[in-house]
C-alpha cells in the first residue's frame, strides 16, 4: 500500500461530547491523499467517549494529540490547540464538519508558496439535513447556517466577508504576535448571550499587521444544517445574535468615546422603526432578518460593557 505524503500542517479541532460527528471529520481528513503532520483534539466534554473513537483511528495515524481541557469556550479551546502545535501552518476547523479531499494540499501548497498570507480560507457548503431547506433563507445569509462561497479566482474575500473558523488557515508566528483569539468572544454554552466574531477579530487584526486575507475557491469544507437551524425561531435568534456581535466588535475597535450621546438618540428613533419593520412592515424573510439584525446591533452598542463582562441575562428583558 502506497503511503500518503505527509504535509508540516497541524490541524486544531475542538469538540465537545461529538464522537460520532467527531470521527466523520477526522474520517474526511485521513482519507486524503495527503495528510497534515499532526492533529490535535481539544476536548472539553467527556474525555472517555473522544478517546474511545481516537484509539481505532490511531492504529493507522498515531499523530494524534488528545488534550484534555477542563474550561470552556471555543476561543480557549482553539488557543489551547495551536500553543500545542510543532507546525508553522495551523489550520482550524470544526468537530461537525468534514474537509474535502483536497483541502489540506491546497491550503499547505497556498501557505507555504506565499507569504504574504495570513490567514486563508474557501468555501463552505451547507449539507440540510432532509436533503433540502425546510425555509427560504436570503442568499445573503446563508452565512449564518454556515454557507459560504463567492465567484472568481483566488484573491480577497470580498464585501468584507471575513473566513470563519469552520475553515480557517493561519501561521503560529502570527497568533503568537496577535496573541490568538479572544476568549472573551465565540460561542460559550454557560454565557447568558452568546458574542461570536472571535475569527473575524482574529482576522482584523492579523490584516491590521499588512498580512492578506486570502479566499481559494477549492478549499472546500462541508458543513450539516440541522432541522432546528432551518427555523423562524432559530433565524430570528441568530440574527439577534449578529447584530450583537458586530456591535460589540464595533465598540471593541472604536470605543463609545463621543459617539456614546448620539447612540443614545439613534436607539430610540431606531427602535420606533423597527418595531414598525417587525410588526407590522413588509412580512418577507429578508426583511425580518434585516430587523432582528438591526435591533441586536442596537443592543450590543448599548450593552457593550455588560455584555463582555457576562451581567445581561436577554435581550428581551434588558
């Protein structure tokens, strides 16, 4: 039997009491004809059932690193994750994902060939589970399932799109310059609202250094879309959450400064409006979408300090 080539990538997945969604991508990544120098697992949910699916793939790729983390956040997880790495190139991607064929010989031959990129990322293809959307969600935000794609060649991403974590290839040297992610931001299950945006603050600041942000068309990820994110409730909840999360990015990298009076303003006449959008304004998805968005952007201006600091318990009673 012919041996894969072996690449210098470590691969940083994350995973949380996953196996079965766990093995499928560690399945998609070890049947490439080229696979990375080591992976590393960072596990915080129950270490037991991680270890009993990492045991039978380790009979036929030993490179794997099973670290145990007794914390939480996807932020804390993934700098647990690359701080561990022996490789350069670190690639980033998620437990419930699967990679395609191609993925780790694109992203290493692109990484190593130019070094002017910081971060690289690709595609991402929504998989619905029952084989279709069960609601007509707006092209323009399908981002939020996650799905991903834009036309033309290699280059930038475009319309400040940012890479998402899902599919996210960087340089160690330059998470130890920035410092990694922001633990304070991504998702973590015990905070009272969720702030993510931890890879697009990643990114700005990697940009702020004069590195490229870089989208290759054949750096495929595949992603599910489960029953319960292909609902109204789970829309309006999510775009909620965007709006928050731009918001607080945006006070994050501006500050309230002298622009705090005239928030206040924008907050109550914006608020008029879109309780007229929501209720009573055109009743297309897209216009909701926009609403919820605009109404968690408020909130998370407003709230910025509570929010970080974990004192606000909904944006429905705040």
């Amino acid at each position: 039997m012919k041996e894969n080539r072996i690449v210098d990538v470590s691969v940083i997945i994350c995973t949380a009491n996953r196996p079965a969604l766990l093995l499928k991508q560690l399945e998609s990544i070890l049947s490439s004809a080229v696979q990375p120098r080591e992976i590393i697992i960072v596990d915080q949910g129950n270490a037991a059932l991680t270890a009993e699916i990492l045991d039978g793939l380790k009979e036929s790729y030993a490179a794997i690193q099973h670290l145990l983390d007794h914390g939480r956040g996807a932020s804390r997880a993934r700098n647990i994750g690359w701080r561990a790495a022996s490789c350069e190139i670190i690639a980033f991607t998620d437990d419930d994902a699967c990679v395609s064929d191609r993925w780790l010989q694109v992203g290493f031959q692109h990484m190593l060939a130019h070094a002017d990129t910081g971060i690289l990322g690709g595609p991402i293809t929504g998989v619905p589970e029952g084989g279709a959307l069960q609601i007509d969600i707006p092209v323009e935000f399908r981002y939020i399932l996650p799905e991903y794609s834009q036309s033309g060649p290699i280059g930038p991403f475009l319309g400040g799109a940012r890479p998402p974590a899902v599919n996210y290839w960087t340089r160690k040297s330059l998470l130890l310059r920035t410092g990694g992610f922001n633990e304070k931001l991504g998702p973590v299950n015990e905070r009272k609202i969720q702030v993510y945006g931890e890879d697009s603050d990643l990114t700005h600041r990697v940009d702020a250094l004069g590195y490229r942000i870089i989208y290759h068309p054949d750096l495929m990820v595949y992603h599910p879309v489960p029953l319960m994110r292909q609902t109204e409730d789970y829309l309006k909840k999510r775009m909620l959450t965007e709006g928050i999360t731009n918001a607080v990015l945006w006070r994050k990298k501006e500050g309230a400064g002298r622009f705090f009076p005239l928030l206040k303003a924008i907050r109550l006449v914006a608020g008029l409006i879109l309780s007229t959008m929501l209720q009573f304004g055109p009743r297309r998805t897209a216009w909701r979408m926009r609403g919820y968005y605009f109404r968690g952007a408020l909130f998370g201006l407003w709230h910025y300090g509570r929010i970080m600091d974990d004192k606000i318990n909904s944006i429905h009673k705040d």
